[in-house]
C-alpha cells in the first residue's frame, strides 16, 4: 500500500472516532440474584455480600449487590444473538479494514471501571462509541490498526453505573513463504515426539507411579477420609497432614469440555478435547477424551479410564467412552 493510500485509509478510519459503535441495548433481564449466585458458584467467590441476604443486610450496601466484574453480563447478548442493524459504525468499521487487507482480529486488552455497586432489580442500559483508531502498526502477530470502543453503563434512571474500554487489533495476517505449503504456518506437527512433562512432586508422585502400573490413584486423608484431587500435602477439611491413596474404579462422566483447535502445541494432534472428568468417587481431574471425535463428546457422557502410553517413557490415565 502506497503512502497516499495509506493516508487516505487513515482519513477514513478516523471518521469512524465519536461514533455510536452500536444502538443502545438493554438488559434483557434485571440484575437478580439467581446470576449473581450462578457467578459467585462458577468463580468461586464466597464474598457473603454478593449470596447471605443477612449478612449483606448488616453490610455497608444495605443487601446484596452484584460482583463489580458483571458489568458487561447482564447486556450479553446470547447464544444466539440477534444480528447487528445494517446502520452500526463498529461493523462498517471491520469491514473498511477488512477490504484494506486487514482480515484477522484479535483482543488485545480490557478496561473497566465502576461508579456503584449493581443491586437486584437494577435495569442495565448499554451505550458504546467508537474511541480511537491507530495508525498502521507493526506487531507480532503483522501490521495492522488498533481500535478501541468505550461503553457506558447506566442504570434504569440513566445514572453511569460503570464504563468498559476494549480495544482489538485488526491486523494483516503474514503471507506464507514462496515454495511452502499456504496452510503450513496453521498446521500443527503430524508426529509429535514428545509431551510435556509434568512436575512431580512428592505430594504428586504417587499418582503417576500408579499410572505406570495401570491404576487411577486418589489421595485420600488419613483422619476424615475426604478425598482430594489435584493432591496436596494438607487436608482441606480438617487440616490433616496424613494421608493414603484410593484406587479409582476409573468409571465417571464429563463435566465440562473444551475442544481445542488453535495455536497449535507441539505434541499434539488438533483438534482434540480437554475435560473435566467427574468420577464415580467424587473427584475430578483434568485428562484427555479419546477414542471418539471431538463433535461426539457430550456432557453428562459416560467416560472410563484408559492408560495410554504416549511416548517411549510416558503413561498417561486418559478416558474413552464407556462401553455398554
């Protein structure tokens, strides 16, 4: 791109700063205390201001508020958001830089700020502009423009509850080099050598000493009997020092999955599935779902152990479905 041009894209992009990014969106929902309780559980926050409706009575809130970082949940628009209106500055903006040569986007960082805590009831409205556009700039992922949108938050009377600032980078991804395959700088290794290796520890060796013999252990305190898992030289229950091991029946369920797709890793073959396993005895840990495509995995699935030995000096407990 010539300098002219560039300076002519520049003028463009700068039309775009002040503008409304998007019409203003309300809440769908008011703040209410089922969501804050659903945030509170999934991020383990045991702040009794945001779940004890007695103990936020008697706080300085006066009841129960919602954590500060749910500013931009309640405005979340879904899985199945409805599509942006023809007329929206943000999306005119992508697409000026996307016909430029700049087709890849990235987040690259995120602001808040707060001027009150969010109480049940409250009815968020959202309204978002257009910040700053950057010049051209060379990064490590290619050259390309920084945008950011600043969004204000405000409650059913029209007091500002909360600002955000995101800023993303729309940048030219790199051309591969003359000779080589188009998609070799995405493709990750055929045949990887070898995994990471994890650290062991003597709070940990035990486990991976069983994996070797074929045998899924649990560290179990030796005074209450709790089970723990990742283990750890202390019981969380009753502060016990001692402890055994339990053998797993290796039999549980997925509770949570993610499919992993990109960057590649050395080591691994993508797409593949990282879960959280449940199992029969309580604990969870975290493996690998083989033996099945990744769009086949489910929650709630079925799953038992497998020991899978993934390099010459590695066995690794991973799980399969369960048969029958």
């Amino acid at each position: 791109m010539s300098v002219t041009e560039t300076a002519t894209l520049m003028d463009r992009l700068r039309e775009f700063v002040g503008k409304p990014a998007g019409p203003a969106q309300v809440a769908p929902d008011a703040v209410n205390e089922p969501m804050i309780r659903h945030w509170a559980e999934a991020l383990g926050d045991r702040d009794p201001v945001y779940t004890d409706t007695h103990f936020a009575q008697w706080s300085v809130h006066g009841g129960l508020v919602a954590p500060p970082t749910m500013l931009q949940v309640w405005n979340m628009r879904g899985l199945r958001p409805v599509a942006p209106p023809a007329e929206n500055a943000q999306s005119a903006l992508m697409a000026l830089l996307d016909e430029a040569g700049f087709t890849s986007i990235v987040a690259t960082n995120c602001e808040q700020s707060y001027e009150r805590y969010l109480k049940p009831g409250d009815v968020v409205t959202v309204t978002s502009v257009i910040e700053s556009v950057s010049e051209e700039k060379k990064t490590g992922l290619g050259t390309g423009h920084f945008f950011a949108t600043v969004a204000t938050y405000c409650d059913q009377t029209g007091a500002v509850v909360g600002r955000m600032m995101q800023r993303y980078l729309k940048f030219r991804p790199p051309e591969a080099k003359a000779g080589a395959n188009a998609n070799a700088a995405v493709e990750a290794p055929k045949k990887p050598a070898r995994r990471p290796r994890p650290a062991i520890s003597p709070d940990t060796a035990f486990f991976w000493e069983g994996a070797t013999k074929g045998e899924l252990l649990i560290q179990r305190c030796a005074a209450c009997a709790t089970l723990r898992h990742p283990p750890r030289p202390m019981c969380g229950e009753c502060g016990s020092l001692e402890w055994d091991t339990l053998r797993s029946s290796g039999r549980g369920v997925v509770y949570s999955f993610v499919v992993y797709h990109h960057p590649p890793v050395p080591a691994f073959d993508i797409p593949y599935v990282v879960a959280l396993i449940e199992l029969e005895e309580g604990t969870r840990l975290v493996s690998n779902v083989v033996g099945i495509t990744p769009d086949e995995v489910r929650i709630g699935m079925p799953v038992e152990v497998t020991f899978e030995k993934v390099d010459d000096d590695m066995i690794l407990p991973l799980f399969k479905p369960r048969e029958g």
